[in-house]
C-alpha cells in the first residue's frame, strides 16, 4: 500500500473543494489539511504537505514546505506567485483560469451600474422614508476599457455590448 499525498487547502471556505474530493471518489486517495488564510501552517503540516491550494502565500513559506511538488493558485492569474523570491523551480503551479468566468463579470457590470447609479443612496432614503430625486449617469453610449481579455474580461466585453 502506497501513502496518501497530504493536500492543504489553505483557504477560508473549504466546503465546495471538500464536497468536490468526495464526489470525485478521492476522500480515501488523499488526506486533505485545512486552514484559515489567516492562520501559518504549522511545521508538522508544512513538512507533510505535497499539494496545497492557496492564494500567495507569504515569502519563505515555500521552501518550509520540503515535500511540496504542486500548487494551485485560487486567482485567475499567478502574479503573486510568480514574484515570490523563493517559489521553487520544481513546483508545478497551476491557477483558476475560468473560474470566475460568470460571477466575476457579473460583479463588474454590478459595479458600473452601482457608480453610475445612485442605488446607495436611493437604499439609504428608502430606509429613511425618504424621496429624493437623483439624476442616474447614464451607460449607454459611455466607452469601457477593459485591460486583459481573458475569461473574465471576454464575458465582461461580450456582457457590455448589451
């Protein structure tokens, strides 16, 4: 019998990544770690961990991490891992391309109306009893730089074309 790789997921929600382990079948294949992103992994956990599923960690934190072999960035891009001084040149690093793919465009388009729109204050004076006529910035027409056009910002731009 071989031993089970030891993966940490150091996150704040861990539920949706430990319901997926399991309905892949993999509960008996791996033993998972978790942690809250403001807690450091202790020195038993990061001697142990092979896989860990985090945002950046912290400088020097990698190479505490003598058995670790994979990453998995929870961003969309690796720019925080990539700049760490001390990221292993074996680490396989992979990162959450396409993730965000409906949700966080559809923040952004909630953004824009949000600034262009008085929707705090109409909230605030309807809490208050309160009608008080705002003039809305209208969208239409305006121009949106989107800088990047990968997943998300493809469906931001397809989603703005409306």
């Amino acid at each position: 019998m071989t031993s089970r790789p030891h993966v940490l997921l150091w996150t704040d929600s861990t539920t949706a990544y430990l319901d997926a382990i399991k309905a892949a079948g993999l509960s008996d294949r791996v033993v998972v770690d978790t942690l809250p992103r403001k807690e450091k992994p202790s020195t038993e956990l990061m001697a142990r961990t092979e896989a860990l599923l985090a945002h950046a960690p912290p400088p020097g934190l990698l190479h505490a991490m003598p058995k670790l072999r994979r990453a998995q960035a929870l961003t969309a891009g690796v720019e925080g891992w990539i700049a760490l001084p001390d990221l292993p040149a074996n680490l396989v690093l992979t990162c959450a391309r396409g993730t965000h793919r409906e949700s966080m465009p559809e923040n952004i388009i909630g953004a824009l109306f949000y600034v262009a729109k008085p929707y705090a204050a109409a909230a605030e004076n309807q809490k208050h009893r309160k009608w008080v006529h705002d003039v809305a910035q209208p969208l239409t027409g305006k121009t949106l730089a989107i800088l990047g056009l990968g997943a998300i910002g493809q469906e931001v731009a397809r989603l703005a074309a409306a």
